[in-house]
C-alpha cells in the first residue's frame, strides 16, 4: 500500500529558509548517552528542602505535602486545591466513609507531589549565579531562555521563572488549548509580566496548525541561540502532540495520516514511535541538535518506565534507532511512502549528532507521585505498599485483580486462610517481583497486629477496550467500575472493608470531566454488606450492563448523585494514573 501518491517535492534548505526561518546548516542527532536525575534525591513531598539564590540561604517554607490536605465534604467531587490555598487548611474525615476520605487524601496528594510548583521548589535550586540540578551546577549569566511543551509545563514556568530571576531573557511555552482558563489558583499560571510567551494549540490531544505555528516559533529560538546562551527545556505528558514539526517535504495533515494508518494496520507502539521520531525535524534529538547553546531538559514522564526516547518522542536525546528502522516499520505492515520522503528519513537518521552539550533530568515520575500517596497513607493509620509503578495491560482486567488482591489481604487481616491470588498476572502487567511480595505480606502481618489497616498503591497506564455498545468513559473509571463488581465474589465471606479508587493524575480519564472513580466493598454488623453493586442496584443501576457497554462514566454519575466520581478538573500536571486498595479490618 503506497502513501501519498501525489507529493510535491521540496528542498530542506528552501524549506527551512522559507518557512521556518532557520539555518539551513542545522545538524541533525545521532547517538550519546542522557543523564537521568539521581534517584537517591529526596523526594518532593518528603520535606521542604532549602534553596540557595543570590549566595544566600532561603528556606522553602512550603510545607510537607501530607500536611496540605483541604477539608472533604463530597470527596471524591471535591475540586483538586492548588499547592498555595491547601496550605492553609487541614484534612477532617469524612465520618460516614473514612476510606472514601483517605482515598481522595491519597490521591490529592499524589497529584500535589508532581505539580511544576512543587517540582521546581523543591527539586531545582540557585547558589549564587548557579543552578542546581541533580548534582550538576549551571552557570546563570542573564543569559537564559525557557521554551517548553506539554500539559505540565505551564505551572512549571512561574516558580522557575521566579528561581531564575534577570537571567531569564524570554521563552515560548506550547500548551494544550483551554489549560489557561481551567487551570486557577496562585503559583500555577505565569505572573501577566512574564518573559515567557504562552500558545495554546493541540485542541483535542491532536498536533494542528496552532501547534505547529508554536514549534516553528520554538525552533527559531532555539536555533537562534549562541554558545554564550543558556537554553532550558521543559517537558511533559502531550508534549509530542504540542510540538508537530513534520519533516520536508511532509506535511502535518500528512504525518497525522500516516500515523493513524499505521495504528489502524495494527502496529504496535513501539513501532509508532519509530516513525514519530523519523518524521519528525524536531523529535528523536532533532530539537537539541538545533541549539549551539548549553541545554538543560527538566522532564515529567508519562511513560511507563520513563524511557527518555519515548516522552515527548525524545527532542533533546539520541534516535536509538537505526537510520532505516522507519521504513523497515512501514515495510512489515505494507505500507510505503514516496521516494523522496523515504530518503528524507535515511537521511536524517543517518547523521550522528552530538549531544555533549545537552542534559537530561527526569523531575517527576509516576513513582514520586506514588510515594507521595504512601506517604499520606502513613500519616492516616495505614500500612502502606507502593508495589509497582509499571502497570499496564486491560484496565477491566486491572480492576478484578485488584478486587482480588484485596480480598487475600482481608482474609489474612481477619486470620484466615489466604484467598487464591494470581502471582503471573501482576508480574506479567506490573513486573512485581517475589521481594514486592514478600514487602506486602510483611505489611499485612504489621497491620494485622496493629492498626488493622492496609493499603496498597499503583500506579502506570492500563488500556480500555470499547465494549458492547460503547458508551462514554475512561480507563479510571472503567478500572473503578470492574473493581465494585469483582468485589462481590471476592469478598464474599470476608469481614471488614475494601475500597479502590483509580485516577488520572492529569485530572482528566478518557472524553470524561472525570478524572476517575472509586468503588467500595464494606461488611455490616448485623451480617451483609453495603457495597457499589447493592447501592447501585438500589437505585436500578446494573454494573455489569454499564461495564459491558463501557459506560462507566454515566454509571458513577448516576450513582448517588456522583458521589464516587473524582472530580478534580485539569491539574496542571501528568505522570499517568494512581491506583489506591485500602484494606481494613
């Protein structure tokens, strides 16, 4: 099958001369190696660290993100607080449904962890007229541009611009269209007088022509810059869709095609992202290679295990792939392209560039948004287990296995004989390990004999498959909603209470103003129990006819008024989903 039967060829100098205004001598990347954060740093919500600026010491005062938690009336309704009015209220629990409340806690604080506020206050420094990263050191000589892309990166400017001070020159930011105006609350928008420039585009999650305005006006910074200069790249989840740059002679309408004919042929994601970032002029390194100036990329992931490569399809790391890996893709699912875009691909990747310059720091990760959400745990009686940041296969399938797990953890916490769990299915999906749990029945028995309580927190990017008549919802929901009905069975017999809740740490699940749901199991003591499936059935709701039809959307909406609906609106940030199984005795 051939691809773009008609094409007009145009020339990479007159392209670039013509529309983009760059210089036609750029380089394009090869291979070298990124430097990832260190991972024996503090994490964010540990402790306030102290920041270093102007040669004197300024003690981050922002407190401990457990610390920060609002009042809860509706809590799984409640809107997310920002990171400055949270600070000066404090959690009470809701006395009806106290896991309600400790879920929606663990979730906020989660989410809080993972803010560019945060983030930068705590993870970024100044000493003197040196920025500290990790364990690098960057000189500051006014001489400093911001550019960025991506769904977190917004509420990333104002706190770093405020670290940098005059040394910020100016900067360009390309954002999702509408997160100016959901996003409010001090600290997570740029000040009015900001350096930075701000453009929205990419309505839908989809690259458009505001986007790729954007990125040409990115790329002609960027290229514009000198060895004198100092470039900071910021980068988040949807950041490959806010910086659409196709490569000559493609158009965007073109790519866009290109890539949707490659997912319906079946191609698998790694494949789709081989092509990305051959057909892109900025992805797969091709935005550091641009820069004569010394660059920094401070990155929030959205990739499960955090490849470098993969986020954002990697503008300032090296293309691992070979310099035809591209067509051979297109190759085993018969497909084609012209000749001239075909050599325009061998091309690019052929070059080797030189990445000595540039720097890589990943800042928040699903795993830091985890421990966060342990963290909170703790300080609410729980004994809590972080057991794997990787999940991923069916979100259904997620759901019954966590239905499941809580089941083993009630049998074990009432003193009875441990439930069947399938070991394969969680090394298979999360790559928990023998040692994960081992961890988890050592927090069992601790719970057992102390608060009764356990909870156990995950996190990574399962997949919805449309089901039946495909109503409206997301992968969150849809992980709540299978939870609440595998709960009957599981639990059957057992004492105590289970509760899970899934969430989008962005704030929004699928084509939902939702970010997820929480389904609940809880015996009584007069025998029975009160769960999802018997309120909603109560109420003429079917669980399962909404969960084959994957309406789980309209299901939690319907079911007492929304109460088990998260409702957090845009939340200025992304490191894919939260998970969170409380067990009590």
């Amino acid at each position: 099958m051939r691809i773009f039967d008609r094409f007009e060829h145009r020339d990479f100098r007159l392209y670039m001369n013509l529309l983009m205004g760059l210089p036609a001598s750029v380089a394009f990347p090869g291979t070298n190696e990124a430097a990832p954060l260190h991972a024996s740093e503090p994490p964010a919500f540990a402790h306030a660290q102290g920041r270093r600026q102007q040669g004197e010491t300024r003690q981050n005062l922002i407190p401990s993100v457990g610390s920060r938690l609002g009042p809860i009336q509706n809590a799984f309704s409640e809107t997310l607080p920002n990171s400055q009015t949270i600070a000066s209220v404090h959690h009470q629990e809701n006395v009806e449904e106290p896991l309600q409340s400790a879920a929606v806690a663990a979730y906020r604080e989660g989410v809080a962890a993972v803010t560019g506020p945060l983030l930068i206050r705590n993870r970024v420094s100044r000493n003197g007229d040196d920025l500290i990263v990790g364990n690098k050191r960057f000189p500051l000589r006014n001489n400093t541009y911001v550019v960025g892309f991506g769904k977190a990166v917004l509420s990333m400017v104002g706190p770093l611009e405020e670290l940098l001070g005059s040394h910020l020159r100016g900067g360009i930011v390309s954002v999702p269209f509408g997160i100016q105006q959901d996003l409010s609350g001090p600290g997570m928008l740029p000040s009015p007088h900001s350096r930075v420039q701000v453009f929205e585009g990419a309505a839908g999650n989809i690259p458009d022509e505001a986007a790729e305005e954007t990125t040409g006006r990115i790329m002609r910074l960027v290229a514009g810059l000198s060895p004198d200069d100092f470039l900071i790249v910021l980068i988040s989840g949807g950041g490959s869709s806010l910086l659409p740059a196709p490569l000559p002679p493609l158009s965007l309408a073109q790519k866009g095609h290109l890539v949707r004919t490659l997912g319906k042929a079946g191609a698998t994601i790694n494949d789709l992202n081989t092509v990305r970032r051959a057909i892109s002029f900025v992805k797969g390194g091709g935005l550091a290679q641009m820069s004569a100036a010394p660059l920094l990329t401070l990155i929030l992931s959205d990739v499960v295990g955090d490849p470098l490569e993969v986020i954002a399809s990697g503008p300032t790391v090296p293309n691992p792939d070979a310099p035809d890996a591209a067509i051979q893709v297109l190759h085993r699912y018969s497909l084609s392209l012209p000749q001239p875009v075909e050599d325009a691909i061998r091309t690019k990747n052929a070059v080797k560039g030189n990445f000595s310059h540039t720097s890589n720091f990943l800042l928040g990760t699903n795993r830091l948004s985890m421990e966060a959400a342990s963290h909170r745990l703790r300080l609410a009686g729980f004994v809590p287990v972080a057991l794997s940041s990787t999940v991923t296969g069916d979100a259904v399938q997620l759901g019954h296995h966590l239905a499941r797990l809580a089941a083993f953890i009630a049998s074990q916490l009432g003193g009875h004989t441990p439930t069947p769990l399938d070991t394969s299915y969680w090394a298979a999906t999360a790559g928990v390990s023998i040692s994960e749990w081992r961890e988890l029945s050592s927090a069992i028995v601790r719970a057992r004999f102390g608060s009764g309580a356990v909870a156990v927190v995950t996190g990574g990017e399962p997949t919805s498959t449309v089901r039946g008549k495909g109503g409206r919802g997301g992968r969150n929901q849809e992980v709540a909603l299978a939870s609440g009905v595998a709960l009957e069975g599981a639990m059957a017999g057992q004492t105590g209470e289970a509760l899970v809740l899934s969430g989008a740490t962005d704030g929004i699940d699928g084509p939902t103003p939702a970010a997820g749901a929480a389904a609940f199991w809880r015996s009584l003591p007069t025998g029975g129990h009160r769960s999802t499936v018997s309120e909603a059935i109560e109420q003429g709701l079917s669980p399962e006819e909404s969960l084959a039809n994957s309406d789980s959307y309209t299901f939690f909406r319907n079911l007492s008024g929304g109460r088990y609906h998260l409702l957090p609106g845009h939340t200025g940030t992304n490191v894919m989903d939260l998970h969170v199984l409380l067990v009590k005795a």
